[in-house]
C-alpha cells in the first residue's frame, strides 16, 4: 500500500513538474489576447470589433490546422521513451510539412476577406477594417502552426520550460510593440489596427526564430531540421491520420462556444455582455485545466511508449484529480465571489451595471458547474491523445457538443424560459456528457495496452 502511495505521489509531482510550465505558458497566451483586446478597446471601438470578428475567423482555420501539431507530442513521446531519435525527428517533421502545406491552402481565402466578411452579414466598416488587419495577420498562419509544432516537440521532451520563458517574453514583447504602433507612441507612426496586427506577426516571428535556436543548440542529437525537405509518406500518413480528429474536435467545441455565444444574442445585448464575462472568467482557469491535458499527454504517451498499463492508469488517475481538485477549488471561488469577479469587468459608471452584475453573477454560479465537467472532458481528450485515439473521441464529443449540449441549451433558455442560465446549463449538460463518455473511451482503451510492467515505472 505504501509503495502505491508513493508511486502516485510519483506521478504527482511529474505532473506538476511538467504541466506548470504549460499552465504558465498558457496564461501568458491569454494574456496576449487580453492585451491586443485592452489596447483596441482604448484605441476605438469600430478597430475593437473588427479585430473580434478577423480573430475569430483566423482562430477557426487555425485551431484545425493546429490538430498537425498537436500529434505531434503523443507520437515523439512515445518514440522518445524508446529512445528511437530518428522517430522523434521523422515525426517532428511530418508535423512541420503539414503544418506549412495547411497553412500555405488556407491562407489563399483570405485574400477576399471583406467579401466573406460582408456576405455573412458584418457591417460594412467593420468588413474594412477587418479585412485590412486580415491582409497582415494572414502571414502569421504558417508561422503559427510551425510554432505549435516544435511547442508539442518541447513539451513531449519534457523541455517545457523553454516554452513558458518564450511565452513570457513574447507576451510582453507583444504589449510594448501593440502600445508603440496602434497609438504611434515613443515616435512611431500610428497605425491603429494596422499596429496591432503587425505585433501579432512580429511575436511569432520572434518566437519561430527562439524555439528553433533552442532546440538546435540544446537538442542537437535529433537533428530536427536536417534532411528538411525529404518527403516520409509513412509518417506523414501517420500524423495526419492522428491530427485531422484531434483539429475537428477542436472546431467542435470553439464551434461551440461560438453558437452559445450567437444564441445569448437572442436573449438580448445585457446577456450576450454578461455572458462574454463569464466565458473569459471560464476561459481563464480553463488554462489551467488544458495545461494539465497537455502534460497527461504527454505522461501517456511514455507510458505506451513502455507499454507500461499499470503507469497509464495511475498516471491518469492521478491527471484527473489534480484536474478535479483545481476545478473545486476555483468553483468554490466562483460561488463565494460571483459579483465582485464581474465587476473587475465593468465600468463603475456604466447605466447597466446593476443588471449586469446581477445577470453576470448567476452566470458565473452556473460556471461553477462547468468548472469541473468541462476540466475532465478536456483532461479525457488529452489522455487519449496520449494513447493515439483520437477518431471516436472526436465523434464522441462531437456527438455531446452539437446533439446533445446544443440542443440541450436551446430548450433551456428558450423552450422553458430560463433564459442565459438556462443556456449555460445546457452547454454543462453537453460537457459532462462528454466527459463520462471520454473518460469511459479512455478506462476501455487503457486496459489494451500490453504487455504489463513495473508500477515502479513513473
């Protein structure tokens, strides 16, 4: 008994060894995000929405394209493990090929970015000015992915601290850069939106030519880049084979989100207000949960490696209630706190701040629930990210967002009258369905993996 006590705090303390780095790096991205919204905000209102709607059309090309990348760190932590340095290159490398072939297909649309724009319905200046950030930002696509690529090398080596200081120092880069060229401050010119997107390009630049001088002087035994451009259809097949679900079911839940967010507009503009609170609030400690996913990753995929079942299942008992006791923690927070954490996002003098708090506040109690379900459906897609099952995860939860969630949170708000809680009720009712399916998935394909070996072996 002692000695499985100690194997899971084992299995703790690697967790936490490897996922703080990928918490902290992912709260250094949403800061950036948080940062290019601030600053726009305080530049002009028409550049703010502009730059909302051109992001969310860049983010939905590019969460599926970053599907390449992110099998990436299942299958080099599994070659890494044993000890194959030509596999991790192989791999590697198919998932910069498809990364840069995707990027280069679906930059071509958005050269007629203010047509799309204006054929679903957005205001004409708002088109523009979108179109005009678009042109910029376009160039950032393939810089991006590559981005997220060597970021799942690193972190299936365990390198992730590298990925938190990059992070870190991108992020402020990015806030100097966005305050300099939007207000034209310390002698620059001042380009507004034109700024803000010439920083966002700039960053990842920066952060391609850091990750790549890292890994060449600090890994140099893997060779990544040598040999670049020699095709390996064996591996390629096998990354896109492992990357297409893992980008779709990315597009299903931001898809998601993006509906939930279409249908709260229904209700009216207070509630859609209250609600895009509430989501940065989610999103904000949803950090936190992705970080742990990204470390159980990459924990299961050395354990396949090993073909280690007794470390696989302990190590993802051990992901899950790390991933549970952070999402009690915050719900408590949430539940105790609701009106003040709304506040930090309104303007003391705003006319509807009173019904604000009020509607944002049984939104942020509803979050509460949502903390915990939405934790373990993303912390299930990451173990069996880890195992490369990604095919019936994807139509899982694809199945729990759109058929049963969506839905779910329609008849809610609007069939029964609860309105805005009714519809985040419905989105926690599409994720804790996913989560015991997932989780389910995962218990199932766990016991597959054979033959059985030490539980020694953390």
């Amino acid at each position: 008994m002692q000695l499985i006590a100690q194997t899971y705090q084992d299995h703790s303390r690697a967790i936490w060894t490897l996922g703080m780095p990928l918490i902290l790096s992912n709260l250094a991205q949403f800061a950036i995000h948080i940062t290019d919204t601030v600053m726009l905000g305080w530049y002009d209102v028409t550049a703010l929405a502009a730059s909302t709607i051109a992001g969310t059309l860049f983010f939905v090309i590019f969460i599926v394209g970053a599907g390449f990348a992110q099998a990436v760190t299942p299958l080099v932590a599994a070659a890494a493990e044993e000890n194959d340095d030509v596999q991790v290159r192989r791999v590697t490398r198919m998932g910069l090929w498809l990364s840069i072939f995707y990027g280069l297909v679906v930059t071509i649309p958005f050269f007629w970015a203010e047509d799309i724009l204006i054929a679903i319905g957005q205001d004409a200046e708002v088109a523009g000015l979108a179109h005009i950030y678009l042109q910029i930002v376009i160039w950032q696509m393939i810089p991006a992915l590559i981005v997220m690529t060597l970021k799942a090398f690193l972190a299936a080596m365990e390198h992730t601290a590298i990925i938190l200081w990059a992070t870190i120092g991108t992020a402020v880069l990015n806030g100097f850069i966005n305050y300099a060229l939007i207000f034209g401050n310390w002698g620059m010119p001042e380009l507004g939106i034109k700024g803000a997107a010439i920083a966002s390009l700039t960053v990842n630049l920066i952060t391609v030519l850091i990750l790549v001088v890292y890994i060449t002087k600090v890994l140099p035994q893997f060779e990544l880049f040598k040999n670049f451009w020699r095709s390996d259809s064996e591996i390629l097949k096998r990354v896109f084979r492992l990357g297409w679900p893992i980008g779709l079911t990315s597009l299903a839940e931001g898809g998601l989100f993006s509906a939930s967010a279409v249908m709260m507009g229904w209700i009216g503009a207070i509630e859609l207000a209250a609600h895009g609170i509430a989501i940065q609030l989610a999103s904000l400690t949803f950090m936190v949960h992705i970080g742990f996913s990204q470390a159980a990753t990459v924990r299961a995929g050395r354990a396949l490696g090993r073909k280690d079942e007794i470390s696989l299942r302990r190590g993802g008992i051990t992901a899950i209630g790390m991933s549970a006791l952070f999402a009690v923690l915050t719900s408590i927070v949430f539940l105790a706190l609701p009106e003040t954490l709304v506040s930090l996002f309104i303007d003391p003098n705003e006319p509807e701040r009173a019904t604000l708090l009020r509607i944002g506040a049984s939104l942020i109690m509803v979050a509460a629930l949502f903390q915990l379900v939405d934790g373990l459906q993303v912390l299930a897609l990451g173990l069996l990210r880890g195992v490369q099952d990604t095919t019936v995860p994807m139509i899982m939860a694809t199945i729990s967002y759109w058929v049963i969630g969506l839905p779910a949170s329609y008849l809610l708000a609007f069939t029964f009258g609860l309105g805005g809680v009714g519809l985040w009720l419905g989105l926690v009712i599409g994720l804790a369905v996913a989560a015991v399916l997932l989780l389910w998935r995962f218990w199932g394909r766990s016991v597959k993996i054979v033959p059985r070996t030490s539980p020694q072996q953390v």
